[in-house]
C-alpha cells in the first residue's frame, strides 16, 4: 500500500510537468557589435593603437525543450564571425575570427511571452586572420589560426519576446550579449590584437584577450506541443 501511495504522488507531482512539455526548433540570426579586449589596447595611447568599433554576425538553427510554459533548456548551433579593427598614427589593422557556437541556456518566460535566457557557451574557432596596412608601402593579410586559441569558454545572456504567429510558428527578437571567460590568445604567447607590434609597443608581454558582442537577435521557431 505505502509503495502504491508513493507511486501515485510521484505521477501526480510529474504529470504537470509532462503534460506541458514542448519541443521548439526554428532558425535564428544575430547581428553583433564585436570586441577584442586587451589590456595594452585599452592602456595604449591612441597615436600607439586604439579600438574601432567593428561588428559581425551569426546564424543556424536552435533547439528546445519547455518542461512548463515558464521554463526551458534551450541549445544553438551557430555559425560566427567576430572581428575588432584597431587604428594608430599611421596605420589600420584588423583581427577577424571564424567561429561555430554552440550556446546551452536556461529560458525564463513569462505570460506575456517576455524571455530572459543565461547560460554559457562553447565557441570552437575555426579560421583566424589577421591584416595590416600602413600605406603606402605595408599591406599583410595572414591567416594566424595558430596563435589563436582553438576554443573559448563563454558566458551568454539575453532578452527578448516570444511573437505568436499561427500553426505553432512564432517571431522572436531580442538582445544577445557573450563575452568570453577563457583567454583567446593560444598558449598565453602573444596578442592577438597586435601580432605584428607587439615587440616595438609591449615589449613582448602577452596579456589575455577576450571576446565581447553584443547583438540584436530574430528568429522563427514552430513549436512540437503546448507550453500551457
């Protein structure tokens, strides 16, 4: 009798939850301000090296799982690029990542379909380069993937609303932001901000750069089941 009773509170405490689950897959895309932060950039004098804003975007497909109407575990597969241009007296330069994200989040939603996710991400860099042109007679475009860091440990935030549109479709758009918790700099060796100048401006004393973008995010997600 005691396991009978205990069965029936468990089904009893379970069926909410298993009677509003819902399945969501849809597309997203995010365009982003991108940053490259280091501390020789931000300490530097402008006629040395300064930041220009510099912006980059990504996209793929996303995937969800609602235990309630209120909460959910959603992950992204994102293709990305982040880049950060720098100036000085003279000369122009720019470090550009190719990247493949892949956010895991917690979703908070209200009624009113207002979302607020946190949670972190796995970003594998694919492809980096690096180009520097102090006219008229230096121009270099280098692939430096081997002084970049294969991968970053990133935390990720956002806000949003959830739009209702018909046959389980809807419109998402909201804010994005991430910023990396791992050094980019592979093995701590040189910055990657400045692979060319680091010995004429900071006596060749690494220091960890790490990544920052925010974005404005939409998207369209069909949902498998009801969140009610």
């Amino acid at each position: 009798m005691k396991k009978l009773i205990c069965t029936v509170l468990i089904l009893g405490a379970i069926s909410p939850l298993a009677s509003s689950q819902a399945l969501v897959a849809g597309i997203k895309g995010i365009y982003n301000s991108t940053w490259l932060l280091n501390t020789h950039v931000s300490e530097a004098a402008s006629t040395d090296q300064s930041y220009v804003p510099s912006f980059g975007y990504s996209y793929g497909v996303s995937g969800a799982l609602f235990l309630s109407k209120k909460f959910g575990v959603e992950m992204n597969v994102l293709y990305a690029t982040h880049s950060q241009q720098y100036e000085g007296e003279q000369y122009t330069s720019e470090t550009s990542l190719e990247k493949i994200d892949v956010p895991i989040m917690l979703k908070f939603q209200s009624k009113t379909k207002v979302y607020l996710e946190l949670g972190i991400q796995y970003a594998l860099v694919s492809k980096a380069n690096y180009y520097y042109n102090l006219p008229p007679l230096i121009e270099i475009d280098e692939n430096i993937s081997e002084k970049v860091a294969k991968s970053s440990i990133d935390a990720v935030g956002g806000v949003g609303i959830e739009l209702d549109m018909f046959l389980g479709l809807a419109f998402n758009a909201g804010l994005r932001f991430t910023g990396s918790i791992s050094d980019l700099d592979r093995d701590g060796n040189i910055d990657i901000s400045d692979p060319l100048n680091i010995n004429t401006f900071y006596n060749a004393n690494s220091e960890p750069t790490n990544s920052l973008s925010a974005g404005f995010l939409v998207g369209l997600t069909y949902s498998i089941g009801r969140k009610e």
